[in-house]
C-alpha cells in the first residue's frame, strides 16, 4: 500500500530525502514532496507502488494519456528524489523499465514545507473530488440509484464528529491502522486474488479548535 498522505513529522525525526527502512521508503524533504504535487505523478507511483511491477514508459504513457517522451520527464522527476528507480532491462532490452522503489511508500510533511504539502493535498482532493462526481452520476444511472446506501455497501463520502480524549484518539488511530495493514495488498498480496475490486480510502481527522483560529 502507498501511503501518499502527507502528515505532520516528529521534528526531531524528520529526514531529508529519500530513506529506505527495510523494503520501505520514507519521502521528508519539501522539495520531493513538492514534486509529487502533480496528477499523473500520483498515479504512476500509484500503479507502481501498488503493483511491484516494472513497467516501461511507453506503456505508463498509454495508461495515463501522455506521450512517451512526457512519461520519461516525469519518471526522472521522480526518480531524483526517490520515489522510483531503473529496473534491469527486461524483454529485448530496447527501453528501460522503471519500478517502485521499496515495497511500501511513506511522505511526511515537516515543518517548513506547507506549501509543498498543500500542493500535494489540492492534487488529491482535486482526484477525489472527480472520483466522487463520477461514483454519484454511475450509481445514478444503474436501476437501482440508491446502491451506495444500501446496508452494507460502502459509502461514497462519509462525514461526522468525535469527541475523543488523546488515549482514545490513539486507540482509534491504532485500530484503523491494523484493518489498513490487514486488507492492504503489500501486507497481503492475496488481497489482489480473483474478484478483488480497487477501492480508494480517504482519511482525514482534524481538531475541532481549526474553527475557533480561524474566527479569532
């Protein structure tokens, strides 16, 4: 799983660059992270993160709409700040491979790089907000409209309010994180077997006293 989130770091264990720990990489600089602040670059690291297979430009090209050449520009982008890597020539050795540079993907915003968060955050809630208008108008037009409320089915966009101490806003943090491991297809590659569909999950917690600032 990629975890492509931005979040605030431990100051005191903020990293510049990209660092492997075990088959993970962890991406702490503004600049790598200002550089994954563009559409296709968030779906190529996407597809190759949640993959772990290699693929060539010419093929990346043809999945995401662009041009071979403009595929390359972007693989090298984000191959100088980590988050991709060359693989060994494969087939007939005309045009290099590129994969995921670790099993698992992590980026942590630090503290002077809230612009370069931010830009990584309008790139996502700008996708999400296109899944969303594309999830409602297909729902809509199936002969039951009313599918993604129904018991059981996942819903397209759920909001609410918690009123939680700091133990239980860590037990709670706990729990989502040991189901996201649990179902994620890194951790359990079986996860991807026959029937499997690609959900996208959002999560986002943010304290309530953001509104009292901003009135003040």
């Amino acid at each position: 799983m990629t975890n492509r989130a931005a979040r605030p770091a431990d100051p005191s264990s903020a990293a510049v660059g990209p660092a492997g720990i075990g088959d993970r990489v962890n991406i702490s600089d503004a600049r790598a992270i200002r550089a994954l602040a563009h559409a296709v670059r968030l779906k190529v690291i996407e597809e190759l993160f949640d993959t772990q297979q290699p693929a060539t430009a010419t093929e990346l090209a043809q999945r995401h709409g662009l041009t071979p050449s403009a595929m390359s520009y972007h693989l090298r982008a984000l191959e100088k700040w980590g988050f991709v890597k060359r693989s060994a020539n494969q087939g007939d050795g005309r045009e290099r491979h590129w994969q995921a540079a670790a099993g698992r993907l992590d980026v942590t915003s630090v503290a002077d790089s809230r612009a370069a968060t931010m830009g990584v955050v309008d790139v996502e809630l700008n996708d999400l907000r296109a899944r969303l208008a594309k999830y409602v108008k297909r729902d809509k037009q199936t002969p039951n409209p009313d599918t993604w409320r129904q018991e059981g089915h996942l819903a397209a966009l759920s909001t609410g309010r918690f009123y939680l101490t700091a133990e239980q806003r860590a037990d709670l943090g706990r729990r989502i994180g040991e189901i996201l491991l649990d179902y994620s297809p890194t951790t359990n590659p079986e996860n991807r077997g026959e029937g499997a569909e690609k959900l996208y999950y959002v999560f986002s917690f943010l304290p309530g006293d953001l509104d009292e600032d901003a009135a003040g």
